[in-house]
C-alpha cells in the first residue's frame, strides 16, 4: 500500500495531478479541497494517499490532510458508494461540514451534491452515524493532519466545466454553473469552489 507521497507537482488539472517522486510520475485523483490547497507547479508536496486495485486498473487518489482520507475511507465501506462517489462528496463538502451533517440528519444538505439522492443521504447517515458522534473515533481522526500551503497557478475556465464534469455533474449543469461565477482573474481551482458553494446554498 503506498500511504504517503512527496515530490514535485509537475502537472495538474482538476482533478487529476501529477507528481514526480524521484523521477517516477504518479497520476493521482484529489479531490477539489486538495486541489484548492495546491501551490504551483514545480513545487515541492505531500499528500497522503490510498491505492484503489481494481481487475483493470490501479487507481491512486490523493488528500492534503489525513482527516480528507481517513473520511474517504470510511466513505468506501458504505454501501453503493465507490471511489468517484467518495470523492465527489469530499470535493463539494468539508470532512467537517460533512460530519456535522451525519450528526444532524442533514439530509437536505447531503442531496445538493452531485449524484447523491435522498435514499443515498440517508444511508451515508445511517451507517456512518456511530462513526461520527459528538468525540467518536472518526471526528479524533477528522481532527489529524496538516494542509499544504500556496496558490495555485491560472489556468482556462474550461478546465473548470470539465473538472465539474468528472466530480459527477452533466455538462449543462456544469456550465451554467461556471456561468454563474464571476470568473475574472480567478484560478479554476477558486472557480469551482464559488460555483460549488453557489450550488449548496
């Protein structure tokens, strides 16, 4: 299992990056709330990471803090949630916010992410319910880990839509949801972020 990375950032585009760890390039999935902690490219990052086997392929996702992927993972053991739908609800909500959710039955806010109905809500709470009590083992762990620092560099409004189109939501919807930000001067990381918040509310 490869649990932890460093290395130089060399390429990235929502929500896939690229990081050379001594001259080996790792392709790696983040989710949004990486993403929007990534400092340009060519410098130097940690992520914590958790390797995916599958019969066809061996699939990489990556997290700036440990509490983004300890939540992932508890996010695995849930029934009819794989790993684009876990990274999909990391990407449109804080580990925190997500936990108060759990706590409070907010149903409401779970179904504003994409591909999350109300049947999954309610199973996302109920079975992660005992994991996220007021000081239970999941919020301790929730509580752990160290976020990068830096800017990220410009990139096209495009990649933006398309970034939200792998996180789960139509083209359309995508669009008009990048339509909706002022996107002047703003990085496609800060893009997403706004056209997400936008859609929570």
């Amino acid at each position: 299992m490869i649990g932890r990375l460093h290395g130089v950032l060399t390429w990235k585009q929502a929500p896939h990056l690229l990081l050379d760890v001594q001259g080996v390039g790792y392709e790696i999935e983040a989710p949004m709330t990486t993403f929007y902690e990534l400092p340009p490219v060519g410098s130097e990052i940690t992520l914590h990471t958790h390797l995916t086997v599958r019969e066809d392929a061996h699939l990489l996702f990556g997290f700036a803090t440990e509490r983004e992927r300890v939540l992932f993972r508890q996010l695995l053991k849930v029934n009819g949630i794989g790993a684009k739908m876990a990274l999909t609800i990391l990407s449109g909500i804080a580990a925190d916010a997500f936990a108060r959710c759990v706590r409070d039955n907010d149903i409401a806010t779970l179904v504003r992410l994409p591909g999350v109905g109300k049947k999954t809500a309610e199973r996302l709470i109920i079975e992660m319910r005992d994991k996220v009590p007021g000081k239970g083992p999941l919020t301790e762990m929730l509580a752990a880990g160290v976020a990068l620092v830096g800017n990220s560099a410009d990139v096209p409004v495009n990649d933006a839509v398309s970034a939200l189109v792998s996180l789960g939501y139509k083209p359309p919807e995508a669009s008009r949801m990048v339509q909706g930000v002022n996107a002047m001067g703003l990085t496609s990381e800060e893009i997403i972020r706004r056209a997400l918040q936008a859609a929570a509310r």
